[in-house]
C-alpha cells in the first residue's frame, strides 16, 4: 500500500464519519421539529406552504428519488427549484423507512401517519439549533465547492 492510498483511506474513513454525523444531524433535526410541530409533510402540501410561506422554511428534505411514478418526479422537481429559487438549504436523505421511524418515535398524538414523506419541510424555529447550523453549514460547504452529484445523506438506523 503506499502513501497515497494510505491518505485515501484515511479521508474516505473520516468522510463516512463526518456523513454519519450529517445523518445523526438530520435525524435530530426532524425529531426536534416534529416535537415542535415544525414539519410540513409531502411534496404537494411542502409546494403549497412554499407558495404561501417560503420565508418561514429552514430546511428543506427530499428523499432519494427512486420512483418510477411521473407525478411524484415532477413534483419533487418543482419543490427543488422552489427551494434553489428562495435560497432554501436543500438536503437528500435515503430512506422512507427510516424517517417514518424518526417520526414514529416522537410519536403523534392523533395517531396520524403521514402517507407521503417525500418531501419534508421544517420550519424556522426561534433558535437555531447546534443540529441544524451543523447542516447549514453542510449545505453552503456543498453549494461552495460545487460537489456533484448532489450528496444522498444516509439517516441512522
């Protein structure tokens, strides 16, 4: 092995560190906000608040887009520009799953599960959080450097 491939293992091993961090960050985030009640759930009320209230967002959380369906593509296309247009931080998470999971733990005293969570919004809150400046901070570390393609962030289990 030589010093170069020494050098990027080490970077590789401290990014998925620093990643795990950004998913740890994202998962406190949203539990936080759902404890508040400072989520907007699914790409057409996420489009809709965004119309409304765009300067009221923090963040702004699209899932990986795997579909096959059409509607649900352009969808996240028009929250996505809508969000670049207002200068709205815009993070991609991986999993359904585990974002329903999130959101379960904080439990929901109407026993109402969101459908569609495709789309997340979160409010902004009084104060900033270390949480989400951590994730503030991602975003314009992303946007600055121009890292392409976009970073899919992997949540916690």
């Amino acid at each position: 092995m030589t010093v170069t491939d020494l050098l990027a293992s080490k970077m590789a091993h401290e990014d998925r560190f620093y990643m795990a961090k950004i998913g740890d960050a994202v998962k406190d985030v949203v539990s936080m906000a759902a404890l508040n009640e400072r989520l907007v759930l699914g790409a057409m009320p996420s489009a809709e608040f965004l119309g409304e209230e765009a300067d009221s967002v923090a963040l702004c959380l699209l899932l990986e887009n795997k579909s096959d369906d059409v509607l649900i593509n352009i969808q996240h296309k028009l929250v996505e520009a809508y969000c670049w247009e207002n200068d709205i931080p815009l993070l991609k998470v991986d999993s359904e799953d585990k974002v329903r999971k999130i959101l379960a733990s904080e439990g929901d005293q109407n026993n109402n599960e969101p459908t569609d969570l495709s789309c997340i919004l979160v409010k902004n809150a009084d104060k900033l959080s270390s949480s989400e400046s951590m994730l503030a901070d991602f975003f314009d570390y992303i946007i600055k450097n121009e890292i392409e393609p976009f970073p899919v962030i992997t949540l916690p289990e």
